[in-house]
C-alpha cells in the first residue's frame, strides 16, 4: 500500500480512524479536479479525545531519557529520506507544487527536524542568587504541555513542521490541524512520520476537519497552552483574541506584502533574477514573496525589460512537467480573489503589461506598472502569480513606499553598497529583511517572524524553543529565614 492510500483517516491517541462527525471532506488535486481521497470529518468529540491523548502521552515523553528523546526525531528524517519520491509526488497531487518546489520544502522540514531534535538536549536552566540569606533560586525551563497547531496550505509540509517538530522536542504534547485543502501534507504525513518514528502513543495527534464542523472548538479547548497558527491576518487576529480569552498564549505567522527594492546602484541582471523567484515561487502562494517590486527610475526601464522578458520564459501548466514553474493555485475561489483583485488595479488606473490567461486554476503571470500606493492592491497580500512594479525617484520615497502596508513580513533591497543597504533595510518595518537576495527566506536556527499585522512570536532555533517551552522558579530555603512576624 502507498503512503497516500493509508492517510485518509484521522491519527487520534495512536490509531488511525475515521472522524466521528457525519460529513465527509473531499482531498482534490488543484490541477485536474480530481479526487485524491475522501475523510470523515473529525468532530469535537474528536478534538476532546486528541487533546486528552496528547496531555496524558505528554507525562511519558516527560519520563524519556532526552537524548532518546533526539534519536526519535532523528529517524524522522531517515523515515523522509527513504520516502522522498512517494513525498514529492503527493506535494504535486495536493498542493499543485511543482517538483521545485518539492525540493525545496522537504529541505526545509529535514532541516527543521535536525535542529528540534538538539532542543531535548537544550532544556537549559540557571542557578541565580538571591537578596535572602541562604536561598538557591533554581530556574527550570520546561514544556508548556500541549500544544495546538493550525497549519496553512501553501507550504503545508514545512509550515506544519515549523511548529510540530520543535513542540515535540521541547517535550510537549501536539494535536495538528493542517488545512482541509492540504489535509494529508498539512497533517496525516507528519503523523505517519512520527509513527514509524517511534514517538509515544498519542504524543502528536492529527485533526482532519474544518470550521464550519468544529467552530472555535479546536482554541477553546482548555488543554492546550499555546496555539500555533499561520495563515491569514484575518484569521490569525481571531485566533488571538479567542486564545487571549482562555488565557493561552497565540504564535502567529501571518500575511505579507512584501518589497524587493532596486536602488540605482545595483547588478540590474542578478536582482531581476532575485525579484522573480521572490515572486513566482510556488505561483505566488508563499507569505514572503515580493507582491512589490520597488525600482530606482534611473534603472526603471532597464528592469523592467529584462523583468518582463524572464518572466515570459516561465513555463506555465502541469506541476507534474519538470519544467513547470508554474502550476495552479490552490482552488478555485483563490483564483477568483486574484483575478477581482487585478481587474479592481486595472480599473483604477494600473497598466497590465503582462496578463497571462487563466486555465482552470492555472494563472499565467500578471505584471502591473502605474500602479499607486492609495490603489488598493497596493496595501493587498496577492497570493498568486501577480506582482506590482513602482517606481521611486529617492531612497528616502522607496522607504516610504516599503513601509505604507499594514504587513511587516519579509523583503529585500538591492545595491552594490552592502552598508548602505543594511543601513537601509533598519527603517523599513518588517522582522527580516535580506540584502542582495529574495524576500524568500527561512532557516532552521535565524528568527523568523513578522511586524505588523504579520504576526506575533519569532520560531526557528533558540527561539523556537522559548516560545514552545516556559520557565519553573523553584526556591530552596538552605536555612532558616527571618520573618517579620
């Protein structure tokens, strides 16, 4: 049997079932329609007994030694290694992902892996003194408990194991909910994964359902401590205020409207070349990727020629091609979002100098020059393969521009002076921004997180294992103290 045959049903306290609830959820690829699989939605009840098996497998992973604890992370990567071609091919059946993209993000989750599994190891306290005689003030780090993950369908894989991976290895308990867009890559994969891996029964739990069966039913549940989302701002400031509520603590990673800036000095061929794969990438579906691109108008025109003519190379159709670049987006509403929001910019005055055709939920690539940063696709996350093109007469205005959007993801800007970029890069607003690169970056031990209406909390290395672990004050009174009464 495949992996795909054996990953339609839901991961509840180590067994694999059918949900409870009386729907049923439909897993379609986004290039022909078809139909992958089907689950049996999972309902609260189902939620309740994830949650229940996650606190209670919990109090086991507590009992195991922490460099065994490692070695089972480990071989989760060993498990990906000896399944990458079946892996690959069902990123380019759910997701719509080209083989490029495949590549790229089981990387990153080997990557992410490696660097959770040191976190058993890493469970570091401190030893501090204290204005009271004879006190030993002992500083524990420990697991929060049970963790909530709420992943996105763009890069369901990595982004599920961004939070998954680093939960476990700082020693708690996880129910995952992936998308239902993505619900095997997203979820019932990482639970497989883990399964061969040798993790405790019921230690990670996967949810395959969605909102209208469930409601809030997943953040309002009292067992998890944290929840982890990415997603939309829109969705991710509910989640927030719902997790503030019942007092939990909401890890963010939202939206992005991100600039890639060209300042007059810079390599015109390498940023066109940066300034495409920021935005092309996975068709556009990435939270990083460059919905801007920002361009001195000494430089504007040799940009934007060699901008359109490799954009036009991009071959566009079946993400099964190896020579795809760009495949469909994510389903059909998606699309109908992109194409409102260029046709409202043409409306308003931008100039579509490239304006592929829409097949299905295949989108060619959109260029948009004229465009003004009071339009309102100028304030926009396109998730699609679309982007905007200004022009900008001084550094002063190109920071202005960056900076004029609610998100502060990514970016990037572009020069042959590195200190003058970097000096540069401090007045734009966002929580990371690259030099002479894409906008599209994350590794496995550098913070990763926006400002803005992007998101709250940093993950990735050590940051990761502060936000999914919290901090114990033991005293230890050595003698006797001297009360007052």
């Amino acid at each position: 049997m495949s992996i795909l045959q054996a990953l339609n049903k839901q991961f509840i306290n180590g067994e694999w079932r059918d949900g409870l609830a009386s729907r049923k959820l439909p897993d379609l690829n986004p290039y022909n329609g078809e139909v992958i699989t089907e689950f049996q939605m999972a309902s609260l009840q189902d939620i309740d007994e994830a949650y229940q098996a996650a606190a209670r497998a919990k109090k086991e992973w507590d009992e195991v030694n922490p460099y065994v604890k490692s070695r089972i992370l480990e071989r989760a990567v060993d498990y990906i290694d000896a399944h990458e071609e079946e892996i690959i091919d069902i990123i380019i059946k759910e997701l719509g992902g080209t083989r490029l993209k495949a590549f790229f993000e089981i990387g990153l989750v080997k990557d992410i892996i490696r660097e959770a599994a040191t976190f058993p190891v890493r469970m570091e306290g401190k030893i501090l003194p204290s204005p009271v005689d004879g006190k030993e003030n002992r500083l524990y780090r420990i697991p929060a408990g049970v963790v909530g993950v709420i992943s996105p369908f763009n890069f369901p894989f990595y982004l599920s194991m961004k939070s998954v991976a680093p939960a476990l290895g700082a020693g708690n308990g996880v129910v995952l909910k992936p998308h239902e867009h993505t619900p095997i890559m997203g979820g019932t994969l990482i639970g497989k994964i883990f399964e061969e891996a040798g993790l405790p029964k019921g230690l990670i739990n996967v949810i395959v359902t969605d909102i209208s069966e469930i409601g809030d039913g997943f953040v309002e549940h009292p067992i998890p401590r944290i929840l982890s989302f990415t997603g939309s701002s829109q969705v991710g400031s509910h989640i927030a205020q719902v997790a503030a509520k019942h007092f939990k603590k909401a890890i963010l990673e939202l939206g992005g409207n991100s600039a890639l800036i060209v300042l007059e000095d810079a390599d015109i061929e390498y940023a066109v070349n940066a300034a495409v794969f920021s935005r092309f990438t996975h068709q556009g579906q990435i939270c990083m990727s460059a919905n801007r691109v920002l361009v001195h108008q000494d430089v504007y025109d040799q940009f934007l020629d060699q901008y359109v003519k490799k954009v036009s190379s991009l071959k566009v159709g079946d993400p099964y091609d190896p020579d795809t670049v760009i495949g469909p987006l994510i389903n059909d509403r998606q699309v109908k979002s992109l194409m409102s929001t260029i046709e409202e910019a043409i409306g308003e005055g931008a100039t579509p100098i490239l304006k592929g055709e829409v097949t299905g939920n295949v989108v060619a690539p959109i260029i948009l020059t004229d465009v003004t940063t009071d339009m309102a696709i100028a304030s926009k996350e396109l998730f699609g393969p679309a982007v905007c093109i200004f022009k900008f007469a001084s550094e002063e205005e190109a920071v202005q521009m960056a900076n004029e959007t609610p998100f502060g993801l990514s970016g990037a800007i572009h020069t042959r002076d590195l200190e003058r970029g970097a000096q540069m890069a401090k007045r734009i607003e966002t929580g990371m921004i690259h030099i002479n690169d894409g906008t599209i970056n994350d590794e496995p031990i550098v913070a990763f997180g926006g400002e803005k209406h992007s998101g709250l909390g940093r993950l990735n290395g050590q940051w990761s294992l502060e936000e999914f672990s919290t901090l114990k004050w033991i005293s230890v009174q050595h003698k006797p103290r001297q009360f007052p009464y």
